[in-house]
C-alpha cells in the first residue's frame, strides 16, 4: 500500500509557485501562488478544467518548464540551483514521463524506445535490450518488441512509452492524460498499470487527468481552478465521492 502522507519523506516541494505568460500588455497567470507538498511513494492525480494549469504545472514538476515566480525543489534540490547538466540528469534518471499521444520515437522498434534512455545513461547495448525487455513484458506488451509504434494501437504505445519511462528506474513518473485518446477499458488497464507499478516499485506517480477511473488510485486528488489549488482531497473521502460518480 502507498506511504502514509503525513510519515513517508516529501519528494516535491511548490512553494508559492507562479507561472506568468506575457502576451503584449496581457499578463496570463497559468499557475499562481500554488503550495504543494508530495509525497515519496504517493499517487496524485491533477484534476481541473481545461485551462486550469494542470500541464502548466507537470512542466514545472518536471523540469521541462522554468517558473516565473516561486520555487520548485525535488528531494530537497532547489531546481533553480542546478546547472543544466544536472537538470539533464534529472530528466533522464531521476523522472520519468508519459503523455496523452506517447510520444515515441516513429521510426525505432517499440524495444528501441525504451532502450534508447538507458543507453544515454551508460548501459552497455546487451544490458538495455535485457531490461528493456523485462520492463516490455512487465507492462504487458506481449512479444511486439520489434514493432514500429505505429504497427501498435493507441493502449499497446501507451504500454512502451510507460515502459520507457520506467527505463531508468525514476523516483516520480509524471504523466499528463495518459489516458486522454484510450477507449475507456484500455484506458482503465493503463490507469491499473500505473497504480500497480506506483504499488510495487514505491515510485511516485503525478498525472494530470480528466479520467475519473484514476481517481480510485489516488492517494490525493489536488483539483486546481484557474491557476491555483482549489482543493485537495484524500484517498478517504475519495472513496465516497468516487461511490457518487458511478
Ligand atoms: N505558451 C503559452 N502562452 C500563453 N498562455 C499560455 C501558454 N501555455 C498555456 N497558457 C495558458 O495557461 C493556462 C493553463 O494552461 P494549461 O495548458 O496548463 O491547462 P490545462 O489544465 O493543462 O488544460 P487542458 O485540460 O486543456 O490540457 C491557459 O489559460 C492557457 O491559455
Ligand atoms: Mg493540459
């Protein structure tokens, strides 16, 4: 079972985080004075309508976008204090990311996608294939290793690109929509997938998501409105209002 919030270490820490858009004289605030707290171990899922600053704020946790006012730290490292080398690394190692449409690479094997970040980190050819392997039968791929992504369906990329997020063994898998363009069974085996991974490997899982199958694995649900954190529900009274919806 996930960590107990209020014992297990924080892994993320937004502190009075803000990310403006200046458009001419139009200042656009995507994300303004949010605090959050994350913890190792838990399953958030970002909730709010479109607009709300949901992928706003993945960037930011991800170090994929830079903020505008505020701080944003990952076990304990101040990401303003990196250099980009280490950001680099971060991204690499320490993160791995999902999104909506996959984002494969075309025009490499489904095997090839995911051993592609192990050999950025150092694995010798022999030791990717193998991990890449294991992690393409661990998230149910079956023996389509060699085929192109686009010879795989929507659920069955979604499967290689969890797998090459997991390919390094990250602390936090973040993931905007995962299941966004996945009918509703295969997207209900992904949003399983992920809460058995966050379950088995103790990794982190933050996912932005108008999927209300995910909402049945979150430890939190932090639903933002217009920038800011409107409210953040836990698991406990998660279970009453999920018995609503269905
Ligand atoms: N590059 C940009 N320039 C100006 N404004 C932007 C830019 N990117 C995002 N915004 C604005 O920031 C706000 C938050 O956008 P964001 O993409 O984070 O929303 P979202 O919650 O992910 O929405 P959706 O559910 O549609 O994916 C929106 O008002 C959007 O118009
Ligand atoms: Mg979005």
């Amino acid at each position: 079972m996930p960590n107990e919030p209020s014992t297990a270490p924080i892994l993320i820490k937004a502190e009075n985080l803000e990310r403006a858009y200046h458009t001419g004289d139009d200042v656009v605030y995507a994300i303004k004075d949010i605090d959050l707290e994350i913890y190792q171990g838990e399953y958030i899922s970002l909730m709010g309508p479109s607009g709300s600053g949901k992928s706003t704020f993945f960037n930011m946790i991800g170090a994929l976008d830079t903020p505008t006012g505020g701080t944003i730290a990952i076990g304990g490292r101040d990401l303003r204090n990196l250099k980009p080398s280490q950001l680099a690394y971060l991204r690499c190692v320490n993160i791995g990311y999902i999104f909506q449409n996959y984002n494969l690479i075309e025009v490499v094997s489904a095997l090839k996608n995911v051993t592609l970040p192990m050999r950025f980190r150092g694995l010798t050819e022999k030791e990717a294939v193998e991990k890449a392997t294991n992690l393409l039968d661990s998230v149910g791929l079956g023996q389509r290793y060699h085929h192109l992504p686009g010879e795989l369906s929507g659920g069955q990329q979604q499967r290689v690109a969890i797998a090459r997020a997991l390919a390094n063994d990250p602390s936090l898998l973040l993931a905007d929509e995962p299941t966004a363009n996945l009918d509703s069974k295969t997207g209900l085996q992904i949003v399983e997938l992920l809460s058995q991974l966050s379950d088995e490997r103790g990794v982190t899982v933050v996912s932005a998501t108008h999927d209300h199958n995910m909402l049945a694995v979150s430890d939190r649900v932090v639903y933002l409105r217009g920038g800011e954190v409107e409210r953040v529900v836990d698991r406990e009274d998660l279970d009453i209002q999920v018995g609503h919806i269905e």
